[in-house]
C-alpha cells in the first residue's frame, strides 16, 4: 500500500491521533481505539511502503505531537 491508498478511511482517525504509523510503515493505534477502529473501518493491520525519509520525519513528528498513546489521553 502507498502513503496515498493507506488514507483512504484513516484520515479522520490520523488526524485526530487515533492512528499513526511507525517508521517502517507499520500502523500504530491508539489504546483508546483498538476497540473501535474495525467499526469504523479503519483497517488495523496496514503498512505504509516506500516511505521517504521526510514521510519518516512527519510522521515521527505526528508520533510526539499528535498521537495519543494512552487510553485516559
């Protein structure tokens, strides 16, 4: 999968910090999603390919600044 096919039903849930995806593409979800992500079709088994290293650097970013990690964030 692109970093474009990966946003398709994943915007929303990225945006918010729900998701993020790990610097091999890997998905990350949040605690406080992995209850709720297949119901609202966010597919939790995802991997980005052919990162580039300023997908790397955003996403990293996102990982500090955006995704919440904890279930109480």
């Amino acid at each position: 999968m692109s970093l474009r096919e990966s946003r398709g039903g994943s915007d929303a849930a990225f945006d918010c910090g729900l998701i993020s995806f790990a610097d091999d593409g890997i998905i990350i979800v949040s605690e406080r999603f992995k209850n709720d992500a297949a119901l609202l079709g966010v597919k939790t088994d995802g991997i980005i390919r052919d990162l580039t290293d300023g997908h790397r650097a955003y996403l990293s970013w996102h990982r500090t600044n955006i995704f919440m990690d904890k279930a109480d964030g």
